[in-house]
C-alpha cells in the first residue's frame, strides 16, 4: 500500500513552455484515480512522469514517503498498461503474461501458477498459447492488464487502455477494470479523455486543461459543482449550457440576454459582488413549463426547436439560445417536431453561476437530484 | 479471355528475359562441359559430356581449400556484421544520447564514400597490424558497415516505443530487450543483411588480392583468376568448372535467401 503524491510537479521540454505547471495532488493508496482532459492538456506526461519515462523538470514525485525523482521505472514498484497494449508479438499469450517476471527472479512454478490464476480471472485460459495478432482487440486488452497485475505491483497505470475498443466492449471492460482493482486493492492511476469513463471508474478524478489542474474530487462533486466553466463544459454528456448573463442588484434580478428573468435572494448578489456572469444549467434541468412549474425563483422562456434526438428512454432537445446552442434532456418519449415553439422552465436553485472574467464558479446548484435507498425491505 | 492472354504475354515476356539475364551462366555450366576442341568451334552444345573439366581445376588449384578460406571469411564477416550493425543500430534508435542523429549521419554518410578510395588507409593498417595473409585481416575491416547499420535502424525504427517503455517498466535489462524482443521481432531484416554480407563477402576480389600474397587464407575468387592466367592459351572449360562450383553457394543462399532478401530490402525503403 502506497501513496503517490506530487508536489508542484512541471514539465517543460524546451525550459519555456510548460506542458505540465504545478500540479499538487495527493493519490491514497487503494483509490482509483482518474486524469481526464482534452488531448494534449498533458495528462499521459504526467502519467509518463509518475511511470519515469518522462523526466521531472521541476517538483517532487513521492511514491510511499519515497522520493522518486530519478529512480528508474522497474525500481518503483509500478506495473503499465499501454494505449497500444505494447505486447510482444512473436511471443505467445503466456510468455507475454510472464516475461517481466523472470526479471523479478519468481521461480519457475510460481511463474507458472500465477499466470495460471490472472488468465481465469480474466477469462484467458484458452488462449495462452496463442500469438497476439490471432486475438481480438477486447482479448488483447485483456492479455496487456493480465500483463500488468501479474507483477502484483501496489500501483497500476494505465493510459488510455480502452480507446481502441469499441464501445460495447469499452462498457464492459470498464467494469471489469474497476471489478479487478477493488479485488486486488491496488492503487490505480488511469489516464482518460472520455469522461464516461471517469465519471464511471473513478474514486475521484483530476481535470486537467492546458497543463494545469482544474479541479479533482469525486466525480458527482465534480459534475455537480464544476469548479469552473472548462470543467462544467467538459464534464457530463450532453454538456452544461453555459450563456452571458448580467445582474440588476436594485431590482434584484438576473437576466439572460432579455429572455430569462431570475429573482436573486440578495445575500447572494453581495456574496458574488459582480455584475457580469456566466449562467450554467445541466440539459436535465431544463423542463417543459408547465402550470405547477410557476414557483417563485423560477422563470418560464420559450425556444424554437432546431433539432430533436429521440434516444428511447430520453429526448434531447437542441435549441438556438444566446449564442449558442443548447440542449434540453427529458426523460420518456417526446413527439416534438423541428421548428416547434416550445416553453422551458428552469430555477434558480439549478443554476451554476461563474465569473464571467476568471471563469470560476461563484454559486453552485443546490437542487440535485439525489436519491437513496434507505431501509427497504422486501 | 482477356486476362488469360495477358497473363501468357507477361510469362512469356519474363521467361525471355530470365533466360537472356540467365544465358552467360547457362553458358558457362554448358562450357564447363566441353573440351578446349568443342569449344572452339562455337557449338553451344556439347555431343559428349565431359566431367574432366571438373577434374582438371581441382587438381591445378587446392581449390576446396580456396572454397573452405571464401566460406570462414564469407561467415566471419556475415556474423561479424549482423553484431556490430544490430547493436549500433540499437543504440541509435534506443538510446537517447546527445547528437545522436548528428553522428547517425556522419555515419551513413561515410556510404558515399567509394571503398576503393579508403582501401590505401585500410591496408596501411592492416599491413602496420602485421595481419597479411590472415583471416582478421580479410574479415574486421568489413564488420562495421553504414549501409547494415542504416538498414537496420529503419526497421528497428517500427517497433512501437511503448515495447520498450513496457520493457523498461518491467525492469528488463536493454541486452536482455535487445534479444529478446528487438532481434525476433527484425528476423526479416536480419536475414537480408545476413544473406547481403555473406554473397558482397563471397564475391569480393580486390581487397583479398591485396592482403594475401600465399595461398594459405586466399579466397575463391582469386583462385578463378588463377585458373586463367596460369597458361598461355587459356582452357576456358576448365574456367567455367571452376566459375559453376565458386557460384553454386551463392545460388543456394540466393534461392533460400529470396524472399526475405525482397522482403528486407523493401522494408527499408519504404520505412
């Protein structure tokens, strides 16, 4: 049981630009930590750098109240799953399984055994035999994480493992990764750009942009009150609406370009103390309006529908709204044509609000939908 | 229909070629059956089949022990060249050091220079070694080669880094990678070269008529020369014995080597 923790950790590769710039976090040992980012923001470096194929330009990297810096990968009790599996291939599926462990000096039988019990847990019996290229992508996949948990390393990393699978597969080894690293009780540090994935797997995730930390908690935190407008934008499908909003402090109002009228509790207007704003509202709190819905601290405004996605359990609305576009989500099934006019409501309890100037966010939904199962009995 | 004609054509058109490519050695094996008469005369065929050719250029020349000196030397340099070509083109594309591929192409470069003109400083060196007349001296100058280099560092250059990522995460030591992983995995590239140095080697006449003066490491090819010039009139069949036995290794490891020679050199140039 390990912690990793990094502190003020930078990467440059030419002394100027940073890749990565003071990233401080601390990753418990047996947690699945998830790095999610738009390509390029420098989440695989950093994963690179924890493995130490990446130098460490600026900061420490401590893995077990050990600082390793410049130790080499083997010695930091680490195992690696790839983008590209990197299995060998004119070896077979158990040579594959076992090659770093002759390296370790584990003798022959136990070599053997241990392959033996990682194959079944992974459904690999029948194939370690085989060369690589007579497997499936799922198959391969599998043979790269037996790979890695064979060698029984504290720590696991994995960058981007299922980005090449397709999205059946993907849902299903999703939960077989999580499945395996709460029996094993390793450390996991994933790396990811879909943020399904993330919301799905992690104990907690780190959002990076541009090489800089945007907010790491628990993904539901985190989707429930973004930390800013990158992450409320990045995180959850279909995005946040986001949209310029002003305040009128003597009447106690927000407006949205003229359409949405909010009334404000004016504790809140001295709290945020600034005029121009971003609004924020997850698609499924955007309502039909209805009677009932005319509560106050709620506002009623009318859309014309550009587009209409009928997935089955929900129906996704696609609206021209301030600049742009928006969507709306509601549950069942909706016969709404393109072109139909209709009204929306939404509250002011829903409603992210983020400083328009640094993008932070100054006033976080109260109005989740949250449910527990509590003392049912059948 | 259409495709059928075409098809005869094209065969047609190939095996044309391949017999005028193959004629002066088809030539040569039919003269090495023929008396110095019979030759004379112009036939392409002989009426009898004479083996006496055959006889005769063993017994002027020790020319197994010519062929045994060509086939150590031809494999020394082989094996001497697939060491020393895999391992620089392992550090080239491997290791990370500063100037690497500043020295990487002072290095290839060194294949613009024709051999001829580096011969002088070479035997100088062999000569100050005191290694005339010794197999070291026919083998080592030639174990060190841009171009074996060059065309191994293109198809070491495709293996996917993250194997060696993987391999360096595990803790596998780079000799142990290099074996392992990095030589299984360009066996085609490795054979061609191997196949390349072996008939470039065999085949080599200038360099091994400069470094022996007896016949104690001297090589096949200066044997054939031998043959030639020993008389006053030349018996041209007991040449051509000697030319059909000097080539019948070259052949083998060519209809052997083929595919992979194809293979190899192709890899190269297109990656």
């Amino acid at each position: 049981m390990k912690d990793v923790e990094l502190t003020h950790l930078s990467k440059s590769y030419d002394m100027q630009t940073e890749v990565l710039s003071d990233i401080s976090v601390s990753i418990h040992a047996g947690e699945f930590f998830v790095l999610v980012g738009p390509s390029g923001c420098g989440k695989s470096t950093m994963l690179r750098m924890i493995a130490g194929l990446e130098d460490i330009t600026e900061g420490t990297l401590t893995i077990g109240q050990k600082k390793v810096n410049d130790l080499h990968p083997s010695k930091r009790d680490i195992s690696m799953v790839f983008q590209n599996y990197a299995l060998y291939p004119h070896l077979s599926v158990e040579e594959n399984i076992v090659f770093g462990l002759s390296v370790k000096k584990v003798p022959k039988t136990q070599r053997k055994k241990r392959c033996h019990r990682v194959a079944k847990m992974l459904g690999l019996t029948d194939y370690l035999n085989r060369k690589p290229r007579q497997l499936s992508g799922g198959q391969r996949q599998r043979v790269a994480l037996a790979r890695a948990i064979v060698n029984e390393s504290p720590i696991c990393l994995m960058d981007e493992p299922l980005s090449n699978l397709d999205a059946k597969l993907r849902a299903q080894m999703r939960s077989e990764i999580k499945q395996i690293q709460r029996q094993l009780n390793i450390t996991m540090i994933y790396v990811t750009h879909d943020q399904v994935e993330a919301m799905t797997m992690g104990d907690r995730i780190m959002i990076l942009n541009e090489g800089k930390i945007q907010q790491v908690g628990p993904p539901i935190d985190v989707y429930n009150a973004p930390a800013n407008e990158f992450v409320a934008k990045f995180i959850g499908s279909p995005p946040m609406n986001l949209a310029k909003a002003t305040i009128y402090p003597d009447n106690q109002t927000l407006s949205v370009v003229g359409r949405i009228h909010l009334q404000l509790p004016p504790e809140d207007i001295q709290r945020m103390g600034t005029k121009e704003v971003t609004i924020g509202i997850r698609p499924e709190h955007l309502q039909l309006a209805t009677s009932e819905s005319q509560q106050p601290g709620s506002s009623k405004f009318e859309v014309k529908v550009s587009h209409v996605e009928v997935l089955g359990n929900e129906t996704l609305l696609n609206f021209e709204f301030a600049e742009g576009n928006w969507q709306a989500k509601w549950n069942g099934q909706w016969r709404v044509n393109v072109g139909d006019i209709v009204p929306l409501s939404l509250h002011y309890s829903a409603i992210c609000l983020f400083d328009t100037t640094t993008g932070n966010m100054i006033k976080q939904p109260t109005q989740n939908e949250q449910h527990l199962i509590q003392g049912v009995s059948i | 229909m259409n495709g059928l004609l075409k098809k005869i054509a094209l065969y047609l058109v190939l095996t044309i070629t391949a017999f005028v490519v193959f004629f002066p050695i088809l030539y040569a094996f039919l003269i090495s059956f023929m008396t110095g008469g019979e030759l004379l005369q112009g036939n392409l065929f002989s009426k009898s089949f004479h083996l006496e050719n055959y006889q005769k250029a063993f017994e002027r020349l020790p020319l197994a022990h010519y062929l045994m000196n060509s086939f150590i030397i031809s494999l020394s340099v082989m094996i001497g060249q697939l060491v020393v070509s895999s391992m620089a083109a392992y550090a080239f594309v491997f290791i990370p050091f500063k100037g690497r591929d500043a020295i990487f192409f002072l290095f290839i470069s060194t294949m613009m220079i024709p051999w001829e003109a580096t011969m002088i400083p070479n035997f100088i060196t062999i000569q100050q070694l005191d290694w005339i007349n010794t197999y070291q001296g026919l083998t080592i100058p030639f174990f060190a080669m841009a171009f074996g280099t060059f065309l191994l560092r293109q198809h070491f250059k495709t293996i996917p880094k993250e194997l060696d990522e993987a391999a360096q995460v595990a803790g596998i030591s780079r000799f142990k990678f290099f074996v392992k992983i990095v030589v299984p995995y360009c066996k085609n590239s490795l054979i061609t070269l191997g196949a390349y140095s072996f008939l470039t080697t065999w085949n080599m006449y200038l360099w091994p008529l400069l470094v022996t003066n007896n016949d104690s490491v001297r090589t096949v090819q200066i044997g054939l020369k031998q043959l030639r010039t020993q008389e006053l009139a030349t018996d041209w069949g007991v040449v051509m014995a000697g030319v059909v036995v000097v080539i019948i290794p070259t052949l083998v490891l060519l209809f052997i080597g083929q595919k992979y020679l194809q293979k190899g050199l192709a890899q190269g140039a297109l990656k």
